[in-house]
C-alpha cells in the first residue's frame, strides 16, 4: 500500500488470474463494466477514481506494427454472465 502525493492510496499485490479481465458490479449489483483484451499482461484498477485497466501484452520487435485491442462491455448482468462474454467474445480480438 502506498500513500500518493495526489491523496489517492495505491494497493498492490501481483497474483496470477483464472481469467484475465476486470469486472466491476454497480452498488445496486444490476450493472457491470468489464474490460479485458485478447493477451492481456497486466489488469489494475483505482477504486478511488473508478477506473479499470487491462494492459495488452504483446511482443514487438523493432520496426514491427501490430493492432492492440481492448473491450469494454457494460450491461445490466452478473459477474457469471460477465466471464460468459468475455470467453466468448475474446477470440474475436485482435
């Protein structure tokens, strides 16, 4: 845990992940917003400030190009129906 300068206080902790995506459930727990990409290396959130971030993760050489895709989805649902699309949806990223 780590104090900012900003006021905003930083958690860490690096575990490995069944699935790689960020769900967040709305208070009411009739909505959620999940993010995640097609090789996803690193997922992180601020609860202070609401965001959630899912870092591709793809090698590249020097001189090369490639296509980076991220997804967000927001819908009225549970985190079940939320692993549900992502498993379904993710082999049609990039």
């Amino acid at each position: 845990m780590e104090h900012g300068s900003d006021g905003i206080t930083y958690y860490y902790k690096a575990e490995p992940l069944n699935q790689s995506m960020l769900a967040t459930l709305s208070k009411d727990g009739k909505w959620i917003v999940v993010t995640f990409s097609h090789t996803t290396g690193n997922v992180w959130s601020n609860p202070e400030l609401t965001c959630q971030h899912v870092d591709e993760d793809r090698p590249l050489a020097p001189g090369q190009k490639t296509v980076l895709q991220v997804k967000l989805l927001v819908f009225r649902g549970t985190l079940n129906e939320a692993l549900k699309k992502v498993v379904a949806q993710r082999p049609a990223l990039q």
